[in-house]
C-alpha cells in the first residue's frame, strides 16, 4: 500500500458546481498537509496546507482533514474555468528535518463552461 | 523574484548520451529536490539534498546522480540516458518549517 492514495481522476464539472478531492494515508506520523495545483505544463504550485484536523478556509477552496480517518479534502466552490488543472495532495511529519514531502498521483479536474 | 530556476525548458537526447540538469534558486533554502514526472505516476523523488554537502536517494534514484554545488545549486545528471528516462523533470526547494516546496517550471526530456 502507497503511503499516500488519491483518486486520479480525471474528474469532469459543469462551471459553478462544487468540487471535492480527496486523500487518503496510511503513516500517522503525517502532520502537515496540503494541496498544491499544476497547471498544464507549469510546475506545482501551493495552495493550501494546514497541520490540525478540520476545516481552513480560503476563498471558495476549503481543506479539510480527518486525523482519525486518516482522510484529507479539498473542496472548491463555485468551481470556474481557471480552476482546469490536476491538483495533488502532500503531506510530511513535523520536526522531520526537511525530507520530503510525500505526495499523492493527482487528480485532474477539468471545469466546462 | 525567480524562485527555482531549471535549465533547460527542453531537451532531446539520443540513448547512451549524457546530460546534466541545472537548478538554482534564490529563496535561501537549505533543501532542495528532484523528482520526475509521468502519466498515471505522479511525482517521484530522484535524490534530495536536506542541506549543502549532503544528497540522499529518493524513490527512483537509479541512473541518476546529483550535486549540490553549494547552497543555491542543486543538478542532476543522466550518465547514460535511456529511453525510461523520458519524463518531465522538476526540481524543488523547501521552506525551513518543512511546510511549502517552490517549484521550478520544468525540463521536458525526451530520450530517444
């Protein structure tokens, strides 16, 4: 079993539907997770993280994580256009002396308008 | 404000040549990475380096090597590409709280 599972997708909305991404993990040890978005031939690129269970809010993207469950979220409201892009998960323990983040294969969602 | 740095954007080579693969950046991070990138496989790490003078193997590291020329500079170098080799390369540093990797734009290598 991978460390860190996402489904891959591809995922396919109409424009202004609501979006949810989703990971799951397997080493409790994992403290600090986030989300980054690629854009078709760019480099990943943060968007959120967060290191406690629950929500955090920023804009129309929410995070969401679920320590018990080993589970983590992202969901997208009023989904737009601009938001086509694969979105990947990633995750590390704290205090762990710079090694690396361990990331899930990506989820590429695609918004029609 | 570069950020990561990749040199070059694109790259075709002929089985059995060799090639290196330049990254810098300008954040002041001690870590610094390379992963490789392919359809339905996500991001693999190839090799980091958690500060300057020290590498340490990642997921994927055979047919690689890397140097950490000093705090900036992070390369790595295909001795012998082969066609597996073909992927998209990224190279990334790391905040020091251990919280957000700056990525550079990519090297699309295509080994023929």
């Amino acid at each position: 079993q991978k460390e860190v599972e996402q489904d891959p997708g591809p995922l396919s909305v109409p424009e202004g539907a609501i979006v949810s991404l989703n990971c799951t993990y397997s080493n409790s040890a994992f403290q600090y997770f986030m989300w980054y978005r690629q854009y078709s031939r760019k480099g990943p690129e943060l968007l959120m993280y967060t290191y406690s269970s629950g929500n955090k809010e920023d804009g129309r993207f929410t995070a969401q994580v679920d320590k018990s469950s080993k589970y983590i979220s992202l969901f997208i409201r009023d989904s737009q256009p601009s938001d086509s892009a694969t979105y990947l998960c990633a995750m590390t323990k704290p205090n762990s002396g710079n090694t690396p983040l361990v990331f899930g294969k990506g989820t590429r969602l695609s918004v029609i308008a | 404000n570069a950020g990561v740095t990749q040199t070059p954007k694109f790259q075709v080579l002929k089985t059995g040549q060799s090639m290196t693969l330049q990254c810098a950046q300008d954040m002041n991070h001690n870590s610094m990475y390379w992963y490789r990138q392919d359809p339905g496989m996500g991001l693999r790490l190839i090799y980091y380096s958690a500060s300057e003078g020290t590498t340490d193997k990642g997921e994927v590291p055979n047919g690689y090597n890397v140097s950490r020329l000093n705090k900036r500079e992070f390369s790595l170098r295909l001795e012998s590409a082969a066609p597996s080799q073909t992927s998209v390369y990224f190279c990334a540093s790391m905040t020091g709280t251990n919280t957000e990797a700056f990525f550079g734009q990519g090297t699309r290598l295509t080994v023929v």
